[in-house]
C-alpha cells in the first residue's frame, strides 16, 4: 500500500508538467501563425507603397541626351559627403536631381532616386493621415495680410511666401474626400486628375510639418532646372489640335459616348511638355488694336462650329481672309448702346465708368456688350464656359477683350469673394434654379454687397420665373427693376444684393442657411460649390464693407482694411518707375503691337495699374499658394483670377500678346516636379511675336535661356547684377 501511494504521488508533478508543455506548445503555435497573417500584411503594404519608386519608361520617339563629363563626376564626390552628414543627422535624404518624366509623348528624363527617399515617403505619408485625421484648415490670418503690401524678391521674397502657406486652395479638401461632389465627374477616368502636383506640395508640406519639432525649416535643394538636360521638343497629339487645353480638353479614352470636354477642370497627370501646333492655314499676325474691335483674320480662329454659328447671326460675318464686327449689329436687337442706355434708365444708381468699373459677363456670346462698356472705362472680364464648341472665347480674346475660359458646374470660379460690382448674363441657358441654386449662389458669393445682379432673357418660362423668383427671394435680392424692352425683345430684371445682415435675419424660412464662421468665402481652387449664404462683411479688417472710389480715383485709394498701405504706395511707385524707365522703352518692345497681357505673379497689382493709362489690359494671377492679395487688385479697379501654375491655365493657346513673370521660378522651385512644363504653357499661351519678360535670380535665369533657346525664341535682351536679373525673350514662328 505504501509503495501504491508513493506511486501515485509520484505521478502528479509529472501529469501536471505534461499538461503545461502542452499549453506552451499550444501558444508558441498560435504565435508562430498569427505572425505569419501579421507579416505577410506588412509585406503587402510595403509593396503597395515601393509602386511611387517606379519610374516611367521612356518613350520611344523621345530624345533626351544627358553628358556624362569628368566634372560632373566630381561634382557627385563633392555632394557625397554632405549627404552622409545627413544622413548622420537623421534627415531624409532628399532628391537633388529631379528629373523629368515621359509627359504626353514628348519629353522624357531618367528619375534617379536614393534608397532613403521611400523611407521619406512613409514618413510623409504617415504625416498625411495625421493630418487627415486632425481635420485642420488653413484660412487667411492677420498675420498673413501684413506682408501682403510688399513687392518681394529673391530668396527672401521665396521664404515669405512659403511661411504664410496657401489661403485660397482648396483641392486639400478635395483629396481629403470632402468634395465629392467636385470630384464626381472624372471618376473611373485613370488618366486624368485634378491635382498633378499633389505629390510635390504634400512633400514640402510634410517637410515644413516635419520640422516643426526641431524649430528648423528644411527646404527642397536644388535647381529648378537641371542644367544638364537636353530637349528634343514634339508637337502634341491630340484631337483638339491648335486649341488644345489641357484642363479642358478630354484626350483620354474612346467611344461615341466619350464626351469632348470636361464638365469641371480635369488635368492630365503629369504636365504636357509637347508643343501645341499652330492652325492648319497658317498663323498670320493679329489685327492691331484697336481695329481688332471690328475685324479679325479668321484663320486665327477658324472652328467648324463657328462656320455654322456666322450662318446664324447678323452680328459677326465673314469678309474674304477676315472675321468682322458690324457696329450697327449685336447680340441684342436695337444695338448695345440702346441696351446699355436703357440699364441706366431702369437703375440710375448704376453709372458705367464710375461706380461701376468691374463687371463679369456670364457665357461668352457678343463681345460687343464689352467693347461698348470698354469706351465708358468699365473693364469686363468674360467667362467663357466652355458648354458649347463654338469658341466664341477665342474670338474675345483675338479681339482684345478680358476672357477666361472656365466650366462652371459643381465647383467655385476661382475669384475671390466680393469683388465684382456687377454681374451680367444674357441669353444663357445656365439654370440658376437647379441643383439647390448652388450657382446663383455662387453669384452670390463673388458679388460685391450692393451690387448688380443684371439677368436678360429672350423667352420666358412661367415656371422658371417662379421658381428664379423664389429663389432669388430666399438670399434676399431686391429686384430693382423689370422690364421687357419692345425694341430689344428681351426681357431685363435687375437685382440687388444685399449691403448688411440685418435682412437675413428677416426671413421666415432660414434656407438656404447661413455658411459657418470657419467657412472661408476666398477660398476658390478646386473648392465645390456651397448651398449655403456668406454673410456680408462687416468688420472693418474685412474687404467688401465699403463702395469703393470712383474710377479713376479708386485705382490709388486704399480703404482701411488694406494693412501696410505705405508699402502699397511704395509698390506703386516701384513699378511706375520700372515700366516708365525700362519696360516702355529700354526692352525694344513694339507696344503698339501689345494689347492683352498677363501678370504670371502678381502681388497688389502694380504692374497692371502702373500700365492702366495705356491702351493694354492685364489679366493679375495670384498662385494659390501665395498670400491671398486678389481682393486688393479687385479694389483697384482691376481684374485677376487665382491659379496654380504646377496645372495649365484656363485659355485658348496663342492669346496672350505679352507674359510678365516676377520671381515667378523661385517660388514654383519647392512646388512643381516639372518646372520646364510652366515654359511649355507660356508658349501655349504666348502668340508668335508675342514677348516674355522674367525677373528672376542669375541662376535661375541660366537654364530658362537655354529652354527658350531650345524652343527656337529669340533672347532680345539679358541683364544681371547682384545674382538678380531679367530676361526679354520673343517667341517665333517654329513649331518642331
């Protein structure tokens, strides 16, 4: 028995060790396949993000020679210290030498890249979904607005401009998801995007977030143009031919339903670098100003469409090699002068060339309803909005008339909000009432308070009119006036909108609702439309709260809310002393030959209004990644539109006389990966004889010779002193 008993004690450790072994070798098993599940997740990821590693091939009909020379050989030993210094310092190691990749069949360059850049990439992309999840916007501060007043230069102009961070763009939301509707109408579409630079401006976004911490701002080096590169140029092949737009224009995908053109601004993924062809009959020079108020050569503008839309109408008639524009015959019946006349008989309040200086045309038709504000010193701005393939945008601008062209659908007009003093659309189809009013709304948005709402229609729908009635009765618009011209054969009803709140407090029914406080009413680059109401200025910091100056006092008048208004008028001064001294007569510009122009970087304006007594008109672009000073060149009395230049920008090719470009190189050199893609679209946008003035640092200057070198335009004049200089080039005739 005793024997027994022992037995049996001895057993019980031993059971009891077996069955632990068991549950150890039961854990270390659950161990081992959940870290196989676990890994081989990790390893798809790390797949997934290796894809932006790949490079483009190379195309086939493309030639870009690079020379491999002893010196830049030595120039690679030079730079590979300081890299491992970097290295040491635990900072990503970022790409010195960008290059270009095949864009839209042209130009191709090998991406040379360091092993360390997808680890910048997972580190930025990680700061990208914090970002996400954080939900911050960035809006216009005080801060921002007090180093609007000032003309900038060099690399210290560049600095400024990066610390204040964008104030208008809003394609940030739409990649965030929040603009679906923006975004609905190219989904399913791979080869095009809306925001071609996304990646570049997440990069410097990331670098600036990521050295917060440090207390140190790090910057993208290296050159905006690699010296070394070497272009073989191709022209574009694309159905749009000699009118190619790339943001406008569909080139991708087939079919009979394959729609022509974008219903909202869709751009390729990387940046054309092809050339786009001059029409098939020849380019021939522009008709002067001003006889290109009444005729113009129709091989300039020639469109299949267009052939049938003369047949047509009265008011443009083809006359041998020339397009003309009988004076006694317009759009409206009766003449424009009678139509402009009996405006101001319904509203006296409303003096062309006074009170009212800034006006947006809705829907480019007859140009003669700008020609005739232009004689009363009203400058109209006309919204070609590309709903149609008549091109009647292109004939505005051949004549030498403001035009922007722009699909007006589901997202903001890129203008700021409150500027214009009147809005006028004639015989559109645009329906106003449809969709929530989300584009009467936006009328609403970009309208000065107390400005004019002036709508003509040719027929009227009982149940349009009630429901355009209701409408316009929801935002609280005063109809001022209504009338049905018997001689015209239109009907014109003039509205007003409101100068304060008080009134939306009024209303019964709170719809469509006020927009929140943290809703920034400028924000306009890829920002979809809103169904809600900004209410009116009313702090004396806000733009909008007052009428300006009568023109053409208010060109030089600066209201209490522009800050640093010294340095508004030392601005203006500036560049009155270097259009007057170098621009007028020292460049060997034929003026004469100079009607439309664009300021590629404008800041408050001073180049356009030290050129506003000439017989020229400016279009003032402010990128979207600058501090917002548009409302100020709008309070001048001038006229602009904000813009990205990493895209294509919303015109018809060859309709610009003369390109102004201020710095513009130095601040797109941590932006844009295609730097040489924003010389490709002024030469899209610049006429054959039209000329380019840049201003920019010596060593920026260098390689953007050799580009329009390349491009076969003539350098009329280079200048350099203190590592700043300028350069005046002219574009021929040459298309490869």
């Amino acid at each position: 028995m005793t024997i027994a008993r022992l037995a049996r004690q001895a057993k019980r450790p031993r059971g009891f060790c077996v069955k632990m072994t068991a549950v150890a070798v039961m854990g270390f098993c659950f161990i081992f396949v959940w870290s196989m599940f676990s890994s081989s997740s990790t390893s798809a990821t790390t797949q997934r993000e290796s894809f932006d590693d790949i490079a483009e091939p190379v195309a086939g009909n493309t030639r870009v020679s690079r020379p491999h020379t002893q010196s830049r050989e030595r120039e690679k030993e030079k730079h590979e210290p300081s890299r491992v210094n970097e290295k040491q310092n635990g900072e990503s190691d970022l790409d010195l030498k960008k290059d270009e990749k095949k864009i839209n069949g042209s130009v191709s360059l090998v991406v040379n890249e360091h092993e360390s850049r997808r680890k910048d990439k997972k580190e930025e992309a990680s700061l990208e979904r914090k970002e996400k999840d954080d939900g911050t916007k960035k809006l216009p501060n005080e801060g921002e607005k007090d180093n609007q007043g000032q003309e900038e230069s060099g690399d210290e102009e560049s600095e400024k401009e990066e610390e204040e961070g964008e104030v208008v763009d809003g394609k940030k939301e739409a990649n965030d998801g929040e603009n679906t509707e923006g975004n609905g109408d190219i989904q399913g579409d791979g080869d095009l995007i809306q925001n071609a630079d996304q990646e570049s401006v997440e990069e410097v976004e990331h670098e600036s977030a990521g050295s917060k911490s440090t207390g140190k701002k790090r910057k993208i080096k290296g050159p905006v143009f690699d010296p070394n590169a070497h272009y073989s140029w191709r022209l574009c092949s694309t159905r749009s031919k000699h009118n190619y737009m790339p943001c406008i224009d569909i080139e991708s995908g087939t079919g009979r339903l394959q729609s022509y053109r974008h219903t909202e601004r869709s751009c390729p993924k990387t940046p054309p670098m092809c050339l786009v062809p001059l029409p098939h009959e020849g380019y021939g020079t522009p008709v002067h100003w001003p006889e290109s108020k009444l005729k113009v050569l129709y091989s300039n503008v020639a469109h299949p469409k267009l052939a049938a839309f003369i047949k047509k109408n009265s008011w443009l008639v083809q006359s041998g090699e020339y397009l003309t524009f009988p004076q006694n015959q317009s759009e409206f019946k009766g003449g424009v002068q009678h139509y402009l006349d009996s405006i101001e008989e319904m509203v006296p309040d409303i003096e062309w060339g006074k009170n009212i200086r800034v006006v947006l045309d809705i829907g480019c038709t007859d140009s003669s309803f700008a020609a005739s504000l232009l004689d009363k010193e009203v400058l109209t701005l006309s919204l070609g909005l590309k709903d149609d393939l008549v091109d009647l945008a292109q004939v505005a601008l051949e004549r030498g008339f403001p035009t922007i062209v722009s699909p007006f659908g589901s997202r903001r007009l890129h203008f700021p909000s409150g500027v214009f003093d009147a809005i006028h659309c004639s015989g559109s189809s645009i329906p106003w009432h449809s969709n929530g009013g989300k584009l009467l709304l936006e009328m609403n948005r970009i309208l000065r308070p107390g400005g004019y709402f002036i709508l003509s229609t040719k027929h009227d729908n009982i149940e349009e009119e009630e429901a355009m009635t209701t409408l316009t009765a929801s935002v609280c618009w005063n109809v001022l006036a209504h009338k049905t011209d018997e001689v015209g054969e239109v009907g014109v009803k003039i509205y007003q909108k409101p100068e304060s709140n008080d009134i939306y407090g009024l209303r019964r029914r709170k719809h469509p609702p006020l927009c929140k406080e943290n809703e920034n009413p400028d924000a306009a680059w890829y920002v979809p439309l809103k169904t809600c109401l900004h209410p009116v200025p009313s702090a004396i910091e806000q733009h909008g709260t007052e009428w300006p100056e009568e023109w053409p006092k208010r060109l030089e008048t600066y209201p209490d809310w522009m800050n640093n208004k010294e340095k508004l008028v030392a601005d203006t001064n500036h560049w009155k002393a270097i259009v007057e001294k170098s621009y007028l007569t020292g460049m060997g510009i034929d003026w004469s030959n100079i009607r439309n122009i664009m300021d590629m970087k404008a800041i408050n304006g001073g180049f356009a209004a030290a050129l506003a007594q000439h017989k020229v008109w400016v279009m003032n672009v402010v990128p979207v990644h600058a501090p917002d000073t548009l409302p100020i060149i709008y309070e001048r009395g001038l006229i602009g539109v904000y813009h990205d230049w990493c895209e294509s920008f919303g015109t018809y090719p060859r309709s610009y006389d003369l390109l102004h470009a201020d710095h513009l190189f130095s601040r797109l050199k941590n932006r844009c990966r295609q730097a040489a893609s924003i010389v490709v679209e002024m030469d899209r946008m610049l006429r054959p004889g039209g000329w380019a003035v840049i201003r920019d640092k010596v060593e920026i200057l260098d390689p953007l010779e050799g580009i329009l070198r390349s491009l076969h335009w003539e350098i009329r004049m280079t200048y350099a002193q203190d590592k700043e200089g300028i350069l005046c080039a002219q574009k021929t005739m040459w298309r490869p």
